[in-house]
C-alpha cells in the first residue's frame, strides 16, 4: 500500500508504515528528512520556497513551504525524540515551462531548500533536482529507501547504501 | 475583458469560442470531434493538479501563454497516443520528434487561435500569444507547475475554463484549459 502526500501536505513515522508517495513532482519539491539513530522520517511536499504574504510570520501551513518546513519538520522529530544525527533526500524542482512574466519557481524551491537545510545542520545525501522533467518520488519508512521515477525512464533508488535502515526490528 | 471575477457572466460567449475552437481541430484532422463536456469553475490548486485524474499518467501538453488585453495561459492536453495520432494526421509522419513536436505546436496555434479570436474580437481586444510550448510529462508535474503560476498564493482559487473534445468513437480525447488573469 501506499499513502500520498499531495500539495503542502506532510507525514511523520516509523518504520513498519506504509510507503508514502509523492505523485508528479513539477516545481515542487519532496523533501525527506530521516533520523540515523531512530528511523523516524518526515516527509513534505513543498510547493512554494516561502509564504508570498510577507506580513504572515507563520502561514499555519508549513509543509507548504521551503522557508517553514525544514524547522517544522524538525520540530515534529524533536517531539519523537528523533531530532538528531538527521539527514535529507530532496527530489523535484523542475522548471516545466518557460513562463514569461515569472521566475523559476523550481529552482528557487532548491536554493531555498539547501539554505534551509544548511541552516538546520542537516546534510542532503542524496538529490533529484532541477531540469525539464516531473518527478514521482517513493519513501519507504521501514527499509529507508527512496525511490524515483521519471517519465519514459527505470525508476531509480536514491538512498545512499551506507544511510538505508538496516536491521531495523519492525513493530 | 474577462477577468477571473468575471468569467461566469461571459460563460456563454465562452461556450461559442469553445466549439469555435473544436471545430478548428475537426477541420484539421479531418475528422469530427464534439465536445462531451464544458466547465466553468474555480479550483483550489490541489483539484487544478489532479484535473485529469491520476497525477503520474503521461500527457502531452500544449501551452500558449496570451498577452495583450486577454491575458492568461491556454493549454490543450492529450494523451500520449493521441498526440501520435495527431502528428500523423497532420504530416504523415512520426519519424522525426522534431517535426512531430513542431506539427503539435502547430495544431496548437491554429485551435488556440480560433478560441482566442472568438473572445478577442466579442470584447473587441487584442490577444497576443506567445509561441506555444509542446511538453511531454507527468499530467500532476505539468499542471501543479502550471497552478503554482497562475495562482497569487496556493491558498487562492484558479479559475479554468475546461472542455474536453471527443472524436466519434470515444478513441480520442482533447482537454482545452483556459485559464484567465487579470492583466498585469
């Protein structure tokens, strides 16, 4: 089985869960972060780098975006005791189309991502970002695999060997 | 000049661009294609992504982004098969991506142009589209980018304009978006 994480929407878990989805990644981006020592990963699909209303501190959606997740989804961690020795796997962040009047929203969703990231001391292992395609993106919270899969192409693992979840005991 | 606020109120004259506009593709491939359903609303950006069902499903989009008094981006999508049966109709061939690429942005042109000019000479305006843009990928990566565009923040409702068009058969399917903006 599989659970889809759709626009600004996001997940915390265990391993033992089913796989959670993230279907046809554009601009947006799907983010991963993972505890080495608990196995507790988060997952968010970020649409936007940061809230356009720049009043709104806190736009009570923070899954939805770059600026707001990482801490967010840190801070759900932290409430598993899961908020240390962390990493991340970040996928999507395509510029579809060439708009006129607009800026490349997917590559500020990267820029904004890798700050954000840094700022928060967690290491990206492993990325799928940028370039002309959509993305489907696959996190399987028990073995700590992250899959991707392009359009008219193999699906690909992303998970560095040395960061899946090995021996984990599942409930 | 059909703003998003206004759009309803015109639903009428945009119905007659809509089969203005099926009419344009029937008589470029030779072949009858009627409309099965027209709709007028607006959709928050989650429903705009899954419009045409599964959000991994490969299309092919065609996209005109309108300048001038009728501003807004207009997009025809179809399945993958179909654009194959498209590129075929119109040069014979489905050799060459290239040609098959540029014969897709052609039929775009003419079908989008058809609806355009409807509404543009009805408001007596002027409608200038840019080049049109022929993707292949994933329906929920195009149309999230496309939403994500179109929409000020994700939070706001997109308004779209959808018809879809169907050749006797039912073996064919055309989806033609327009999606309005206030002009800059």
């Amino acid at each position: 089985m599989s659970n889809s994480i759709g626009l600004g929407e996001y997940r915390v878990g265990h391993p033992g869960m089913d796989e959670w989805t993230m279907h046809g990644l554009g601009s947006c981006i799907g983010l991963i972060i993972a505890c080495r020592k608990t196995y507790i990963s988060a997952a968010a699909h970020i649409v936007l780098p940061m809230n356009p209303s720049a009043q709104e501190q806190n736009s009570g959606q923070p899954a939805r975006y770059g600026r707001e997740a990482v801490p967010f989804l840190i801070n759900e961690m932290k409430e598993k005791r899961s908020a240390e020795d962390l990493f991340a796997i970040m996928v999507g962040g395509a510029r579809m189309f060439q708009f006129t009047m607009v800026d490349d929203i997917g590559r500020r969703n990267i820029e904004e991502l890798r700050g954000s990231l840094h700022r928060a001391g967690v290491p990206i292992v492993a990325e799928d970002v940028g370039g002309r395609k959509g993305r489907t993106l696959r996190w399987n919270p028990t073995t700590g695999m992250a899959v991707v899969t392009v359009v008219g192409t193999e699906e690909r693992e992303l998970t560095p060997v040395s960061e899946q979840f090995i021996n984990v005991v599942t409930e | 000049m059909p703003a998003p606020n206004n759009v309803r109120r015109i639903a009428p004259l945009l119905e007659g661009a809509l089969t203005c506009a099926g009419d344009s593709l029937s008589r470029l491939v030779s072949e009858v294609f009627s409309p099965l359903e027209t709709d007028i609303a607006t959709q928050s950006l989650a429903e705009f992504t899954t419009l045409l069902g599964k959000e991994d499903q490969p299309v092919v989009v065609i996209l005109l982004e309108v300048h001038g008094d009728l501003y807004g981006f207009l997009a025809i999508i179809v399945a993958p098969q179909f654009a194959e049966y498209l590129t075929e109709r119109l040069i014979g061939d489905n050799s060459s991506p290239d040609m098959a690429q540029s014969a897709l942005g052609e039929l775009g042109n003419i079908v989008g142009s058809a609806f355009l000019n409807y509404v543009a000479d009805s408001f007596d305006c002027v409608a200038a589209p840019t080049p049109p843009q022929v993707v292949h990928d994933m329906a929920g990566a195009l149309l999230s980018s496309l939403g994500v565009h179109v929409a000020s923040t994700p939070d706001d409702d997109i308004p779209v304009i959808y018809t879809s068009f169907s050749n006797k058969e039912k073996a064919f399917t055309a989806n033609l978006l327009w999606l309005p903006q206030e002009s800059s």
